[in-house]
C-alpha cells in the first residue's frame, strides 16, 4: 500500500519548488493533493501533468478569505483534509536598515503571519480528521535553515522562519491532544526558483555563491528539492506517528559543525 494512501493533503506554494516537488511526492505515495498557490498558470499545469486527484485553487496565504476558500474547495472536492503543508513563503535579503515598513510588513506577513491564518482556517478540519484517524492528522512547515541558524544580511527573513520553528513546538503540545502532529523541515540552500532572490544579500554571482555553499556542506553537495520533499512525505506519513514537534534540518551536516 503506498504510504499516503487516502490521505487528502493541501499544500500552499505547491506550484513551483519545494511546493512542487512535495505535491508530486505526495500524489506518487497515493494522497488526493490540492495546490494552493498564487501562480495560476503553473499550478494549473501541474495539474493537468499530474491527471486524477489533484486539484489547483488560488491562493494567497496573506488574505484570510483565499485560505479559507482553499480549505473548503479540498474538503468539496475530497471530503477531508489529513495534511497541511504551509509551504509558501518569500525571499528578503539586504541590510537591516534597508527593510522599510512595506517591506517589513510584506516578508513578515508571507513568511509568518499567512501561516498562522492557512493554520487556523484548516484547524476544524483538520481536527476531524485527528478524531476519525488512528494516525492522526499532520501540519507540515517550511522553516529554512535559517530558522535554525542565521547569517548577515537576511535578518528579517531569519526572524520569521525562526518563529515557524517556536510555533512548531507550541502548536505540537497544543495539539497533540487532539491528534494532531506538527513538525518542520528546515532546508538549506536549494536551487529552485527563489534562490535568485537571494543573491542579492550575497554580494556575489550565483556560481561563486554555489560555490561557496557547497563549500560549507560536509556533505559537498547541495539539496535538491525531492530531498525536501522526500523529508516531508516520512513525516506525513503514518511511519512518523510518534513525531511531533520537531524541526528537521536537512542540511547535508551543516548543523553538526
């Protein structure tokens, strides 16, 4: 039996990167998928490549109405919801000093503030799926690395995927109750999309930085993003049903040193 087998999994940012990747993971091991993201033609075609039982909503975490409608459009079309992945986030790099109050507002707000609303939309749900499940029901997060550690210049992005690290271990006593498990994955450096968009805070071309990262992984190499997904799809999983407020590194050994 694959190991989603009638699960129904929502993902936020599910059309492009560590989003898409998950999503396809998810679907091979057997789970109905909905992707929720705001890049309505990618989504769509991920769809339309994936065939039977995935579904494409629009979605922007930030507005509490998309959530909730993204919560109602999977239970419409799949009766449940068994795993939240609040995937959707967004880049900032640069000094301190150079986050105004826009920008302050806008990475905080995707970062942080739109998972606690995706959170608290898919919570009824999610609950019923806690009482009717032996396994439970999971809420999956992407931290980052730098919800782990931190370097220069991204400092306002560090702070928001450090508090996803601290609402995981809250909301994973808060809800163990209820049977519901919570945990993060923390990924270093991945190429997908949104690495362009950090280059900037770098202060170097993007195959010196490659370069320089893989550099700092012990184990030489960087993630690709099904090594992502790969983490995710274990602890969504029945196989993980003892794990719960956890923030998993996967960093090729770079928290070890």
């Amino acid at each position: 039996m694959k190991r989603l087998h009638s699960k129904v999994a929502l993902i936020t940012g599910g059309a492009s990167g560590l989003g898409e990747a998950t999503a396809r993971r998810f679907h091979e091991e057997g789970a109905k998928v909905v992707i929720a993201d705001i890049n309505d033609s990618r989504g769509r075609a991920l769809v339309k490549e994936l065939g039977s039982d995935v579904f494409f909503v629009h979605c922007d975490h930030t507005k509490r109405d998309d959530c909730s409608q993204a919560v109602a459009t999977t239970l419409v079309h799949f009766g449940s919801l068994d795993i939240l992945h609040n995937n959707a986030g967004g880049p900032f790099a640069g000094p301190l000093e150079s986050a105004d109050d826009e920008t302050l507002n806008r990475v905080i707000s995707v970062n942080l503030t739109g998972v606690f609303k995706m959170t608290q939309e898919a919570l009824p749900a999610l609950r019923r799926s806690g009482s009717l499940n032996s396994g439970g029901a999971s809420i999956l997060y992407t931290s980052s690395l730098q919800g782990l550690k931190a370097r220069p210049n991204f400092s306002v992005y560090t702070a928001a995927k450090h508090a996803i690290v601290g609402l995981v271990k809250s909301l994973s006593l808060e809800l163990a109750p209820a049977n519901i498990r919570v945990n993060a994955v923390c990924p270093t450096v991945t190429e997908t999309p949104m690495l362009e968009k950090f280059l900037p805070g770098m202060s170097q071309d993007k195959e010196t930085a490659l370069q320089r990262f893989r550099a700092s992984i012990p184990l030489g190499r960087m993630p690709d993003p099904i090594d992502t997904a790969n983490a995710l799809l274990f602890l969504a999983s029945d196989e993980a049903r003892m794990i719960t407020g956890v923030s998993l590194a996967i960093d090729g050994g770079q928290c070890a040193g």
